[in-house]
C-alpha cells in the first residue's frame, strides 16, 4: 500500500513528479506559493486570475513546469468554498489527487496543506490517498494493460516540523491497511470466500499479530448449543464457523479489563434460503460477509498500533443456501441463550446467527459493552439510503458517542429509536419470538430481536446494509472505489481509541 509521508514544506525544493496545491473557489491569492518559480507563479496566477479555473470542488487543471523548479507538474485543485470546507472535503479532495496522480502514470506525488494545519486534516488527507488508491484486482491479469503502475509514497507538505504530524500520518497509514483489509476480503467472490476460508484467514491475521484465535467448527457448535448458526448453515455444503479473535494490550491494571465485545454478520452468501431471494442483484449479496470483515479488520488495526485496550471479536460465518437439508419457514430453533425463535422468513438469516454469536460473547467475556455490525436489513436503506447506517443501542452514552465520531470519520450513522412497541411487532404464537416483524420498521424489529440476546449489556447495532458497498443510492467519493468500502473500521478503531488508558512510558 501507499505509504503517506509528511514533510515541511519546501516546495522550491521539493523533487516530486506531481505537486498538488489546492484552490478555495474563488479565491486569487496566491501567496502561499510564492516559493514557486517567478514564470511558473506567473502562469498559475494568470489561470486564476482569468477565470479558467475557480476551484470549485473536485475540479483541476493541470500546468507544465517545463524544468522550472524541482516539480515536473502542478495540479491545481478545487476545494470549493472555503466556509463548506470539512475534514470529509479533505478526504475527497486527497482521494481525488491520488487518482489523477494515478491516471498520469506516477510513482510518487505531492501535496500542499489544503487548509490550516491541524490533526484533523492530516488524518484526513491521508486516509483520502491511501483509501482511494484501493483497487481489487486480484482476479485480473497481471500483464493487464489496464492497471497502471502503483504509487507507492505521496508526501504532505505542511507549514510545521512538529514531529506529532508525522506520528498522526503513521497511525491514519495503519488504520487504512486494515480498511483496505477488510475491503480484500470483502471483496472475494462467494466460491472463494467460504466460511472456512474466511476462518482461515482469520487465522493467518492472528498468528500475524499475535492474537489469540479460535476457530468453532460445525459440530462443536451443535454440542454447544448454538441452535441459530447451526440451523442457518444447515443447507449448505460449507460448514459453518465461529471465529473467535482476543486482543488484550497487556499494560492495563486490575479493574481496567473489562473488554469491548465486538460481533461482525459474515453471511458468505445470502440467497435467502427456502425464502429465496429474487436473483436481481443477488450477486450483490457476496457483501452480506462485510459486517464480519470489518470486525476482523478493527482487530488488526488494534493490535497493529498496540492499543491500550481489550477486545474480543466474534465473527459467525454461514452460507445461507436452499436445499434438502435448510432450515424452513415454521421451524423453531432453540437458540444458545435458551430462548426459542420461530422462523417465518429464512432470509432473516442475519439475526440468527448474531444472537448466537452476542449471547455467547457475553456468556463469555462479560464485555463492558457490545456492538455489533451487520449487513442486515434492506429496511435500513429504505430508511435512511444507501449514504447512512443506521444504529439502535440500550446505551445511550454508547450510542452518542458512535454518532458523533461518525460526523468526523465521513462514516454517516444516525440512530434510530427502539421503543417497546417494536418489540410486540416480534411476538410469536408458538415461540418466544419469531425472526421478521413485518414490513413496518423492518430496521428496527431486527435490532429488537437482537436486543434479546444483549442480556443487559449496554450494546449498539449498526446496520451497514448501505454502506458496505457501493450500490445503487450510493452517494460516489473518491475514496470509495467499487465494491466494498470496509465501513465501520476506522470510526471503531477511533471509538476503541477514545477509550485508551494512558500507557506507562
Ligand atoms: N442480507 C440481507 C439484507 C440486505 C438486503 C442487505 C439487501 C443489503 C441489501 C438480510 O439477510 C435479509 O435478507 N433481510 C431481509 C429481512 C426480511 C426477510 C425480514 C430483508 O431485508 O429483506
Ligand atoms: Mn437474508
Ligand atoms: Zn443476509
């Protein structure tokens, strides 16, 4: 991957193919590159001053130096009004340089501070290089002509030496391979991505980082009791797993154990079962695996910039398949919490397993709190589009807290709210609950059901239905390419690092 760079800038010395500045809209003065040379400022001022470019977002022009100082080009680039500019400007803006960067053909390139220095825009400005410079061609042809040279370093240049840039840079570097990470897996086509597969590489990432790992096969998880996963696995010829992955930091004291518990949906492929889906778009349903990716990918990340915290990730993979052998409409599942449910949709598929995989986690590790990711309802797109995840908690700290990171992170939540009507929407005749509320507040009753297995615990659910991939709705940033995004990892890994005890230096 990229690695990002952060240097004081010098820019009439700074040797570099591609020298990005950007361009508030409307606005002429130049005077932060008056290091240039004479005749390349002159020529850049004219460009501005005649109009032909006003820097409105995402826009750019290209000017040839022609052997007038260190750059061979200058890029300049639209960052549109100056008084809308955000740190998700700065991430798009970087995204969009990487990629024009890309399309010339270079190794390497530069940019100028967009806006005033601060950590924000340094985060921001790395994670738009190295998250847009993501592509998935591991199925392509290497000698494709297609694919242009990797660029493997780009520099930010700043109006500081602080050392504390670079150390903001590093850790923005770490937190987007492990998105990147999660994109990879993500991205593998259902007839590579197995739930063995993905336990499998589970375990490789482990034995990388030094976490602990556990792998629950097919027949353990009956002994155990995990009614939910079993039944939903049972149709397919891919047994089902359990992967379990412990980061402990081993610098906290007494008292300061309690672990996060994170739980990631990892459906390898959802065709909806006996209740089988339509085939429009069920291609698309490779990405019912991404809440699952992104908890692996948050474990990475954690162990990779030794975080002073403790998290537990449990990731239930199935392949929800119609056979001979499915699971069907009316069966009633006995589930590891001792609760009974009805299924009357075997496309619910998504909470069946969570609530396995929560109880157990809980049973278990008795986290300080809970959250869960899942590709789990198409209600949740309804509601809220194909730009915002939608989340549901029993603690309000928890859930605030979520929300407002996400302003920062550009990873758009917003909550919805779980009264006890919802949950009469999942009463069941035969069972204690059944698996599908109906249409209304579909979003909703899913997370009521899963709230069933929360055991008290303060937890959040966040459905990434829309988000985990680009898809119809989806709203395009330059630091999305296609298919999967890796949503959810670096607003949790900021959560998780919130919540960091001060290391003993
Ligand atoms: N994985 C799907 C949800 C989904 C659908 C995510 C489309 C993204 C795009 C989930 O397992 C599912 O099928 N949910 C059903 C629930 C219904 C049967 C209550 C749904 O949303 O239709
Ligand atoms: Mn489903
Ligand atoms: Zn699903």
């Amino acid at each position: 991957m990229v690695q990002v760079k952060v240097e004081k800038a010098k820019i009439d010395q700074k040797q570099t193919s591609l020298l990005v500045i950007g361009v508030f809209e409307n606005e002429h003065d130049f005077s932060q590159s008056k290091e240039l040379d004479p005749i390349v400022f002159a020529s850049i001022k004219e460009t501005l001053e005649n109009k032909e470019f006003r820097g409105t977002f995402g826009s750019s022009i290209l000017v040839y130096t022609l052997g007038r100082g260190p750059m061979k080009k200058i890029m300049l680039l639209g960052l549109g009004k100056r008084e809308k500019f955000t740190d998700e400007s700065a991430r798009i803006c970087a995204g969009k340089a990487a990629q024009k960067a890309k399309e010339l053909d270079a190794k390497e390139f530069s940019m100028l501070q967009f806006s005033n220095l601060d950590e924000g825009l340094v985060e921001a400005m790395t994670e738009g290089v190295a998250l847009a410079l993501y592509s998935f061609d591991k199925y392509k042809a290497s000698n494709n002509k297609e694919l242009p040279a990797k660029i493997d370093e780009a520099t930010i240049l700043i109006n500081s030496d602080s050392p504390k840039f670079q150390s903001i840079a590093d850790r923005a570097n770490l937190v987007v391979e492990a998105v990147n990470f999660a994109r990879d897996i993500a991205n593998l086509p259902p007839n590579d991505c197995p739930p063995a597969q993905l336990a499998s590489i589970a375990m490789s990432l482990a034995q990388e980082y030094g976490l602990k790992a556990q792998v629950v096969d097919r027949y353990e998880l009956e002994n155990m009791g995990m009614g939910g996963i079993v039944a939903v696995g049972k149709g397919s010829n891919n047994p089902s797993k359990l992967i379990i992955l412990e980061y402990n930091s081993g610098v906290l004291g007494e008292g300061q154990q309690k672990p996060y518990l994170l739980v990631g949906k990892a459906v390898t492929f959802d065709t909806g079962g006996i209740s089988i889906k339509p085939s429009e778009k069920m291609d698309e349903m490779k990405f019912d695996k991404c809440g699952g990716c992104t908890v692996l990918a948050v474990m990475r990340a954690v162990a990779s910039m030794k975080l002073a915290v403790n998290v537990v990730g449990i990731v239930p993979s199935v392949e929800n398949m119609p056979s001979a052998t499915s699971y069907r409409p009316g069966d009633i599942i006995r589930m590891y919490s001792g609760k009974t449910v009805e299924v009357l949709n075997t496309d619910a598929e998504g909470r069946m397993i969570l609530a396995d995989a929560l109880a157990y986690g809980i049973a278990t590790y008795s986290p300080k709190a809970v959250i869960d990711l899942a590709t789990l309802t198409g209600a949740a797109i309804i509601a809220l589009g194909a730009n915002v995840a939608a989340i549901v908690g029993t603690n309000k700290q928890l859930t605030d807290r979520l929300r407002k990171l996400s302003d920062k992170t550009g990873e758009k939540m917003w909550e919805l709210p779980l009264y006890d009507e919802y949950h009469e929407q999942i009463k069941s005749a035969y069972a204690d609950i059944k698996n599908i509320g109906g249409r209304p507040g579909g979003a909703i009753t899913a997370a009521a059901f899963l709230s069933n297995f929360a055991n008290g615990v303060p937890w959040v659910h966040i459905d990434i239905a829309g988000t985990a991939w680009t898809q119809e709705g989806t709203y395009e940033r330059s630091y999305n390419p296609k298919g999967a995004t890796g949503f959810g990892v670096r607003t949790l890994v900021k959560l998780l690092m919130e919540d960091e005890k001060p290391q003993p230096s």
